[in-house]
C-alpha cells in the first residue's frame, strides 16, 4: 500500500478500526495492546478538555506496558458488573500524513449490553488517531478518545 494512493489509505486505515472493535466487543482485550506500538499513548478525554486544551484523561495509558497493566487490572483485580461493548465506526477522514504517519479522524457509537440484557446507548464521540504505517502493518501511534458528553458513567472500565 502506498500513501500516495488515498482509496488504499482509507481502506487500510478502516481495516485497523474494524479490527481494533472487533478485539474489544469480543472480549479479546489481551490483544488489545498489540493494536499499539511499543511507545503509543492511549488517552480518552471529554471534548470540553480537549478543546480546552487540557491535558486531563480519564484513561491514559503512555506506552503499550501501561495498555498491558490495565488490561491485568481489568482481569484480575478491578471489580466491575460484567458488560460487553457493540461498536459503530463512521466512516474515515484522513485529516494528515507525513513520513510514515497518518492522521486519521472517525466517529463512533458504542453499545453497551449488560449481564442482565440490558443495552444502553453508552457513549458517543471521536478517534483522533495517529496510524504508524512504517512496519508490517498498521499500528497505532497515538489514539486520542473524545468523547462528546462530559458525563461519564462510572463503569467506564473496558477500553473504548
């Protein structure tokens, strides 16, 4: 693929989204770090504080160990009501590209079922990404989470 080539880009860069939902919706989410290279920062943020410009994360994560600590935590030591998440992606905007990175904005919803069946809309908002095309394949160099409500709900627990 080439960055020349903007139908190929915008495939491969909704490829990644694509499998990127699929591992969390499934419950993957010992896979979820390798979506990331080994210094990738992960941070969801309310887009009050992101417009503000403040730097505040709900989660923030600064290199794949951290996704791989949260992940343990999540697994073995965080107690919260078993739930799963229903993903929907926009579709891709290409918003930048420079030696080997693509930037790369998307929308989405997410679903949100828990044990007893009940589904909620859960939450709304953007990906802002940064996509690192230099190796095999893609990865993400910077995923930027906003979300379009500065109400959280407190079983914000499962990577978004």
């Amino acid at each position: 693929m080439t960055q020349d080539d903007p139908a190929a880009l915008i495939g491969t860069v909704t490829g990644l989204l694509a499998d990127y939902a699929h591992c969390i919706d499934s419950d993957d989410l010992e896979r979820w770090p390798e979506f990331f290279t080994e210094q990738a920062q992960y941070r969801i943020t309310t887009a009050f504080n992101h417009d503000k410009g403040f730097p505040v994360g709900i989660i923030d994560c600064r290199n794949r160990n951290m996704m791989e600590d949260r992940v343990a935590a999540l697994r073995k030591a965080n107690i919260y009501e078993p739930q799963r998440y229903r993903h929907i992606i926009s579709l891709v905007r290409i918003t930048g590209q420079s030696d080997g990175l693509v930037e790369a904005e998307a929308g989405f919803i997410v679903v949100r079922t828990m044990i007893d069946g009940s589904q909620d809309f859960f939450l709304a908002g953007r990906y802002l990404d940064k996509i690192d095309l230099s190796g095999s394949r893609p990865l993400f160099a910077e995923k930027l989470v906003v979300l379009d409500s500065d109400k959280i709900d407190t079983l914000l627990a499962i990577p978004l």
